[in-house]
C-alpha cells in the first residue's frame, strides 16, 4: 500500500513536469498565429472601391452575389471572421483560395477586409 502510494505520487510528479516542460516549449497557438498574420494597414472603407475591386478579383470564385460558387458564400462573411482575419487569407490565401498580396495593394485587401466584416 505505502509502495503504491510513492509509485502514484511519483507518477504525478513526472505528469507535472513534463506538462510544465511542455508550457515553456512549445509556441503557443495563439502565438503562433499572431506571428504569421500580416498586418493589416489602417484605411477608412470605401464601399464602392470594395464592391469594385471584389468584382474584379473575387466573384468567379465566390459567386456574382458572394453566394459562393468553387469559393464558400461571403455574404455572412463578418460572422466568421473579423477584418483582421480577412486581411490575413485574401493575403496570403488558403488552400485553393489564391494569395492577392502580388495583386493587389494591401491598401485595397484592407479596404475589401473591412467591407466583407461588416457583412452579418
Ligand atoms: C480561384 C478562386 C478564388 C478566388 C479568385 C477568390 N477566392 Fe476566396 N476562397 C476560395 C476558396 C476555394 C476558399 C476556401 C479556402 C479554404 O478554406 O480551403 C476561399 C476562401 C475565402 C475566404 C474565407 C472564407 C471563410 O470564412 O472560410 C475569404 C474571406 C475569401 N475567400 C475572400 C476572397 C476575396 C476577398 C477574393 C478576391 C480578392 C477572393 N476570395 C478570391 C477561392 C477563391
């Protein structure tokens, strides 16, 4: 009995150790990414600017009404993610969504970001 009880107070003790060991060395998720995420410029939207430069660039995959088409539907796109959010995949793209960062200013992904997170 008294041998079982140093076993388990001994197996407690190397849980927390090594639950310790692994807080100060693996990156947490939050950091990570907040690393990876480009910041986003500040502009002040223009919604005809937006709807323009989303014409252009977005519809074939998105649908003509943001309903979506090879693209997932845009038209709630506010409740999935926060400008910053946005900014973040138009820019560096994600899986078969391109990267715009070559194709447009980051003034312009700003301004559809910002566009797009009000859209409820
Ligand atoms: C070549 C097709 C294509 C074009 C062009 C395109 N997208 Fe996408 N987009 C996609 C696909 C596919 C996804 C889903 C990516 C994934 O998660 O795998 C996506 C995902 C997204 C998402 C994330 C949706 C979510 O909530 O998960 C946003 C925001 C977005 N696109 C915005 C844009 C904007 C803004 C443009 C124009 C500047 C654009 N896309 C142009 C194909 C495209």
């Amino acid at each position: 009995m008294e041998m079982q009880k140093w076993i388990m107070s001994g197996l407690f003790f190397a849980a927390c150790a090594f639950a310790v060991v692994l807080l100060f060395t693996l990156p947490g998720k939050a950091e990570v990414a907040e690393e990876s995420k480009p910041t986003m410029p500040q502009v002040t939207l223009d919604a005809a600017s937006a709807e323009a430069i989303v014409t252009a660039n977005c519809i074939s995959c998105h649908g003509d009404q943001l309903q979506g088409n090879v693209g997932p539907s845009l038209q709630h796109e506010g409740s999935e993610h926060d400008a910053e959010g946005i900014y973040s995949i138009v820019s560096k793209g994600r899986g078969q969504m391109p990267s715009f960062k070559d194709k447009l200013a980051p003034e312009e992904i700003a301004n559809v970001a910002l566009w797009l997170a009000e859209k409820k």
